[in-house]
C-alpha cells in the first residue's frame, strides 16, 4: 500500500511531463509549416512575355499625344488589364504643352484587390515623345519609344499577368501616365503632365498606397540603376528595400548601391507631392554620366530591348510585392 502510494504519483508525473512533450512538439512544428505555408511564393516573372508586351506597344507607332496610334495602345493597355483582373478606370484631362498645344491625356488607372488597405503603387508613362531632338537627324519626327516609356509599362503587364494568376495578400495598382514627354530643357514643369494631373485630381478622394515604384527606362542591355538622389530625398526606406531585394536576388550588378543625382524630374517628384513615398528605377549611364546614347534618339527601338535587364525588374518587383505583408 505505502508502496503504491509512492508509485502513483511518480507515474502520474510521468504521464504528464510525456503528455506535454507530445502534445508540445507537434503544435510547435504545426505553427512552423501554418507559417511556412501562409506565405505565398513569388512567382517566375516571364522575360519573354515582357518583351512581347514592349513589341506590343511599339507595333502601334510613336504613341505621341493625339496620335491614331497614342488611342489604339490606350485601349490595348485597359484591355490587358482588364484582362488580368484589375479594376480600370481611364482619367482624362485636358492640358496644355509647353508649345501651347491642348491635348486629352488618358492617365490609365487600374487596381487589383481594390479592398486590401495595404497598397503597392506601379507606375510608369506611356506616352512617347514626338521629337528625337538628342538625335542628329530626324530630330522633328517621333521615336518608338522602346525604352523610354514602352520597357516600364511591358514589366508592369508582366507583373499583373503573374498577380492574376496568384494573387498577393497586399493590393496592387499601376498607374501608366500620360505626355510625361512632351518636355523641353530647362523648363521642369514642362515634362510629366499626366502625373501632374493627377496629382492634382486623384482618381479617388484620398486615394493612399504604403509605397510607389516608377519604371522609367528599364529594358536595355546591361542597364545600371543606381538609387536616383530624389528617390532617396524622400522615399529612402522604400528604396534601401527595393534595392536590398534586388541584392539577395542576386541582381546587384543592375541594382548598384550607390546613390546618383541625374533625374532631377520625373514622374515620381509628382508622386511624392501627393504624399505618396514613390522611387524611381532609372537607368544611369557611366559613359554619359546622365541617360542612355539611345535617350530621345531614333536609337531608343527594339533593338536597345534586353530580356535580361526586364526580369532583373521585374523579379525584384514580384519579390517585393510578394513580401510586403498587409
Ligand atoms: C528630364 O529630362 C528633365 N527628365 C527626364 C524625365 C524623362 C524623360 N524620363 C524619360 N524621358
Ligand atoms: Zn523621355
């Protein structure tokens, strides 16, 4: 009986302590994979489909304010979106160049998960320049615009045709501004009308994103994009982020860590006077110490188009979208 006594509790301890490990193991791995499986994977941004969507665009013809060609890539691009299961609105308004002519901009707003409250912000123009005025002849007439312009948008439809496909847990919206280059030198306010527009006429009342990212010249070969100096000035963490992706990627020979000043305007300055932190992706060019040779030139068409260069953006742009969290 004493015996017992004494063994009765001893097993009972026993059985606890086994009944806690048991029970304890388990739910701590049960926690580990809930965790492990709850993060959506970043899908395989398509470099093909990219620069099929650049060729696109560049198959219509300069897409130059008021052009038959400028209308027809409108409607392309709404449609693709669409397509891809975003919300599309079309904004127009009514500006004045800097040569005092007035034309309709098409600011081409499209949202994905319009209900998720944490937002990422995709932009880039699409319009094309009429002139080719750092060029040495042909200088009046309108260039294809492949890179400057028609490269941002072709990894933003990418990034949408892979979001559809596996939705993220934050909202997307892209936005692709209209006559950003119908600029002259010396006169800043002159370039960027669509982002000035519509910082000024948001498309919502209090319309809001956590970040924006402005693709601006992202598709040629061998393409440097060191952080632009105004992106820092006033979106530094957003860009310490970008870049630091891009880096364990192991896209650091496109993503450079060191800081330029060369942009000094750009679609983004607008961006960020709406009170949205946006960064600029723009390539720098050592040799020239500011844009590409191909920059407002009829060199800038498919041939300056390097499939690399587009799924270094674009991966790192999945990459950031798909662990950014609400
Ligand atoms: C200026 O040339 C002043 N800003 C560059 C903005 C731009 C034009 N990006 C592409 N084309
Ligand atoms: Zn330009």
């Amino acid at each position: 009986m004493k015996k017992l006594k004494n063994f009765v509790p001893l097993l009972f301890l026993v059985l606890v302590s086994s009944c806690g490990t048991e029970t304890e193991k388990p739910s701590t791995s049960k926690v580990e994979t809930k965790v492990e499986t709850s993060k959506i994977p970043t899908p395989n941004f398509n470099a093909d489909s990219a620069y099929s969507f650049v060729k696109a665009q560049v198959d219509f013809g300069p897409r130059t304010p008021g052009s038959k060609a400028h209308a027809a890539c409108a409607d392309y691009l709404s449609k693709k979106l669409t397509s891809y299961g975003f919300e599309v609105i079309i904004q127009n308004g009514t500006v004045t160049t800097f040569d005092k002519k007035k034309f309709i901009l098409k600011n081409i707003i499209a949202s994905f998960n319009p209900n998720a409250s944490t937002r990422i912000l995709l932009c880039s123009h699409w319009d094309t320049r009429p002139f080719a005025d750092r060029d040495t002849k042909d200088k009046d007439k309108p260039i294809d615009g492949a890179n400057d312009g028609a490269s941002g948008v072709g990894v933003a439809l990418e990034i949408a045709r892979q979001i559809n496909k596996s939705s993220p847990t934050v909202g997307i919206d892209i936005i692709f501004f209209d006559i950003e280059d119908y600029g002259t030198s010396g006169d800043d306010e002159s370039w960027c009308l669509g982002s000035q527009y519509w910082a000024n006429n948001l498309h919502k009342p209090n319309y809001n994103a956590k970040f924006g990212i402005l693709m601006d010249m992202v598709g040629a070969t061998n393409a440097m994009f060191p952080k632009e100096s105004s992106s820092v000035e006033y979106a530094s963490i957003y860009v310490n982020k970008v870049w630091d992706v891009a880096a364990k990627i192991g896209y650091s020979n496109y993503f450079v860590p060191q800081t330029r000043n060369f942009v000094g305007i750009d679609d983004h300055i607008y961006v960020n006077k709406a009170g949205i932190p946006c960064i600029d992706i723009i390539e720098f060019n050592q040799t020239t110490g500011g844009f590409g040779e191909y920059h407002h030139t009829h060199k800038d068409n498919m041939d300056v188009i390097d499939k690399n260069t587009l799924k270094a953006v674009g991966q790192t742009l999945l990459e950031v979208i798909y662990t950014t969290s609400n």
